[in-house]
C-alpha cells in the first residue's frame, strides 16, 4: 500500500501530464488537419473544397481546446474527449466527401484511435469512453446514407477495421497507462522515502548533539563536567601561535568546610548548595567564558582574553553571590577560589595550569577561607606584562 502523500503525488502528476498531453496534441492535430487541407487543395483532390470549411473548423476547434487546456477550471479528459471525437468525425467525413482517399481515410481513423491510446495518459475509463463513442460513430456512419464511399459499398471494412484499431488502442493504453503508473509510483515513492529519510537523519543528528551536550553536563549543576572541561582547555591550548597561544585565566572554586556542611545539613542541603553555586558560575560568566564542575565541590572556570586583575575581578564577584544571594531555606556558605594565568612555557600541557590553580587555591584557604588568590607565577607574568607595557 502506498501512502497517501505519494498516491496524491502520483494523481497530480498524471493530471499534469494528460494537461501537457492535450495541449501538445491539439497542437499537432490542428498541424496536421491543416496540412492535410492545404495537400487536397493543392493537389486537387476531388470533394478537397467540400470537406475544405469542415476541416478547417476542426482546425480551429482542436486549436481552441489547446487553450482550453491552459485553464485548470477544464477537466482535461473531457478536452481529450473532444479532440478525438472532432478528429474521428473529419475522418470520417473525409471518407464520405473524398471517395478517392478511402484507404488513407480508413488508415487515419486507425491512427487516431490507436493515438489516443497511447499518446493521451488518461484514465482507462475516459479511454474507454472515448473509444466506444468513436466505434458509435463509425456504426453509425456505417449504416447512414453515405456508406456508399466505402469501399464496394460494404461497411464491414470499416467497421473490421475501426473495432481492430480500438481493441489495440485499448491493450496499448492499458500496457502504457500500466507501465506509466508504475514508474510514478516508484519515483514518487524514492522521493517520499528518502525525505523521510533525510528528516530521520535529522533527528538522529540533533538526537546525537543532545546527547553531546547531556554527557559533556553535569546533571545536578548544570554546568559543563570533567570531560567537557578537558575539551574546551585543549581548544584553547590550540588555538593561537606555538610562541603565543591564547591567553586565557582558570579560576578553581572550592565550597568552604562542605563536608562539615553536609554533616551538619544534611546532603539534600549540599546538593542545593552545588546547584547555587553552579547557578551562580553561569551567571557570572561572559559570551566566551566556561564554567565547569571539577570534582565534588570544586567548580573551574575558564576566562578567554582577561588579565589577572580582571580574573580575580571575576572570581571576587562569585565569592560575593555565594556568600549573600542565597534562596529563603538554604544555610549559607562561602566558597574560596585560585586564579592561575596560561604560561607559554607550559605549551599544550593542561596540568601545569591546573596544578598552579589547586595551589592558589591552598593559599587562599591557608589565608582564613571565603577569598580569592592568585599563584606566585601568575603574579610574576602580571608584573612583567605591566612593565612591557609601561
């Protein structure tokens, strides 16, 4: 069973073929009548200036159906219809007015009837309309005054051939119409499946950034975790010049006594204080800044392009939120923080870094908690880029 969208497909496509159909061959049929007009005419063909107005008023109504065609409001079977019957008709009367051009007559309505099967891709039952109103009509000039120009005066000729022509016309259209349909339906079929296809692949690809992004996040805070932290110091390790990588600062974050906090607490309260402080981290960072979840109840944050006075600036305000913008029910706590600056020398290599950030963390623990410090090293490189500078 197709689905419904490739069926509607495949009824309009075959309406825009039979439309396409009607208007190329009202074109050719008008051609032709008015060829054959001008051949009679020309060669003097007797009873040429008798059938003469009627072909040239089958002329100029095969040409009027062509721009029929070209308003949808027509149904264009009932357009086929016509332009074979007037076809048919002048055939027929050709017959009847030219005695002399019996057997072209005769070979013209077999051409028409066989035409319409396998030029017009109408349905069987317009087909088979058409074919047995075009057999009526050659009855019934078969049994009418004008059968004397048929051959011998015998309407079996005719009639032989005209039921011989629209048996084929009819095997033809059906084969035809088959093999047409068929190759509709598997076109439009492709086309259906492979943009379900393409949509699947689209949802498998955001499927699989969700799932980037909900295992490079920690679950409880919201900001990125370990794996996404190691990711985004490599970038940044990377990026720049070998003798002048970018300059960025880490801050490592560390809540203050947390283990005695959760003691005295409760863990419901420790995990509402890691959810504030990662709530905070976001808050506090700028466009290009990251804000990660250590381990535990250390939390890093990553400063693209800052100085050291501008990351301890950073830091100074995440130790400010933690210890006053506290939610109603939720005991206080206060975090202590280590600033640590990217050293060229230590290349591509993250440890360095991080060690010097967990030791200026030390330091500001040392220092009585709730504070932020920076390492020796960091200090020296301020220093010296403050003495470049002036």
């Amino acid at each position: 069973m197709l689905p419904p969208a490739v069926r509607r497909r495949v009824r309009a496509a075959e309406r825009r073929a039979l439309r396409h159909a009607v208007r190329v061959g009202s074109a050719v049929m008008a051609g032709l009548i008015i060829a054959d007009l001008v051949t009679n005419l020309l060669a003097a063909t007797p009873g040429a200036l008798a059938l003469a107005p009627w072909e040239l008023g089958a002329g100029a109504l095969t040409a009027l159906v062509g721009l029929l065609a070209r308003h949808a409001r027509v149904r264009s079977e009932a357009l086929a219809m016509a332009i074979l019957l007037v076809t048919f008709a002048t055939a027929l009367l050709g017959l009847a007015l030219m005695p002399s051009g019996r057997v072209l007559g005769v070979a013209q309505l077999a051409i028409i009837l066989v035409g319409a099967g396998l030029f017009l891709p109408w349905s069987q039952r317009w087909h088979a309309a058409g074919v047995v109103a075009a057999v009526a009509l050659a009855a019934a000039f078969a049994v009418g005054p004008l059968v004397t120009a048929l051959p011998g005066g015998d309407p079996g000729y005719l009639l032989v051939a005209v039921l011989m022509a629209a048996a084929t016309s009819v095997v033809g259209h059906g084969l035809w119409q088959g093999r047409l349909r068929s190759m509709l339906e598997q076109q439009f079929e492709l086309r259906h499946l492979s943009r379900y296809a393409q949509r699947q692949e689209a949802h498998v690809t955001e499927l699989n950034r969700e799932l980037n992004r909900v295992a490079r996040r920690d679950s409880l805070t919201g900001v990125g975790n370990r794996l996404a932290l190691d990711e985004a110091i490599a970038r940044l390790l990377d990026q720049g010049e070998r003798l002048r990588p970018t300059r960025f600062a880490l801050i490592l974050f560390d809540i203050d006594h947390f283990k005695a906090y959760n003691d005295e607490h409760g863990h419901l309260a420790g995990d509402a204080a890691l959810g504030r402080l990662g709530e905070i981290l976001r808050r506090a960072t700028r466009g290009d800044d990251l804000a990660f979840r250590y381990g535990g109840e250390e939390f890093l944050l990553l400063l693209p392009e800052v100085d050291l006075n501008a990351a301890i600036a950073v830091g100074e305000r995440v130790r400010v939120a933690a210890a006053e913008d506290l939610p109603s029910g939720l005991p206080s706590f206060t975090v202590s923080g280590g600033v640590a600056l990217c050293d060229p020398a230590d290349g591509r290599d993250p440890a360095p870094l991080l060690r010097r950030a967990d030791a200026a963390l030390y330091l500001a623990k040392r220092a009585g908690r709730n504070r932020i410090a920076a390492d020796e090293l960091s200090v020296a490189m301020q220093r010296q880029e403050i003495a470049s500078a002036g």
